[in-house]
C-alpha cells in the first residue's frame, strides 16, 4: 500500500465516484428485488437527472458526461423501452425534453422511494449530523468552474 506524500490530500473524487456508486447499486439491486429489469447504470443517470428536474437532452449529457450523439441514443433506446417520452420543448420548438412515460411512471416512483430509504440508511450508518453536514457541503455553491495550472 502506497502511503499518501506528506504534501498532497487524498483526491475528493474517489470518495464522491464510490458514494454515487453505492447509491447507484443499492438503487439498482433494490429495484431487481422489487421486479424491476436492470438498466443500464446510464439510463438511472437520465432517470435521476430527470427526477431532478433536468429535461433538456444536452444538459442530462454534460451532467453524465457523454457526448450528445451517446445520449441521443439512449434516449432512444430509452424511450423504445417505454421509460421515457422525447417531446418538442414547449417553450423552444426547435428543442426537445424528456419526461417519464407513463410506463416509466412506477420505476421513477419506486426509484423516489428506494432512495428515500437509502438516504433513511446512511443517515442510520453515518449519523444525522453528518449526512446534514454532507448534504450541506454538495448543495453549497462551488462557483464557476475553476482552471488549474500545472508547476
């Protein structure tokens, strides 16, 4: 086991990409056993994006990071699933939004309550203070993007 330098912190995105995987899994696992079909971890990306109120194609794709020719096809696939719905944005002809099918209603409303219960969980695991407290440090604002230059 590599030690850490004495100079340098552990990165913060390990700890991040594990806390989204473990919620993604669990998510995932809980869904099977309440007999739901897996999906794919970048479709329940879209569905939380969704969930969260992020409708507009290019942004779900810069949130998740992949290309806008990636997630043009998994809406698609998606919305040939019946998960989804791609329709003209009310407000911008010339754009689109996603919204939950009818068919995908009972996943997002089973997902919404699997992850209440997630969080019900960790708040048991971690105590409530510091779920507080972690929920506090992701929701604060980060400001712009920052750019860093190498030594």
């Amino acid at each position: 086991m590599n030690p850490t330098p004495p100079n340098k912190r552990p990165s913060l995105l390990g700890p991040l990409l594990q806390a989204v995987y473990w919620v993604d899994e669990s998510l995932q696992e809980s869904l099977r056993q309440n007999g739901f079909e897996r999906i794919p971890r970048t479709w329940s990306m879209v569905m939380i994006n969704v969930a969260n109120g992020v409708q507009r194609p290019i942004r779900i794709a810069s949130n998740i990071g992949v290309s806008r020719q990636a997630i043009q096809k998994t809406l698609s696939d998606m919305s040939k699933m019946g998960l989804i719905d791609v329709v003209p944005d009310p407000e911008d002809r010339r754009a689109t939004i996603v919204n939950y099918s009818p068919r995908g209603k009972p996943i997002q409303d089973a997902a919404s309550q699997i992850l209440s219960q997630l969080e019900d969980t960790l708040e048991q695991r971690i105590g409530q203070r510091r779920l507080r407290q972690l929920k506090d440090a992701l929701e604060a604002d980060w400001g712009e993007l920052t750019v860093t230059e190498l030594d």
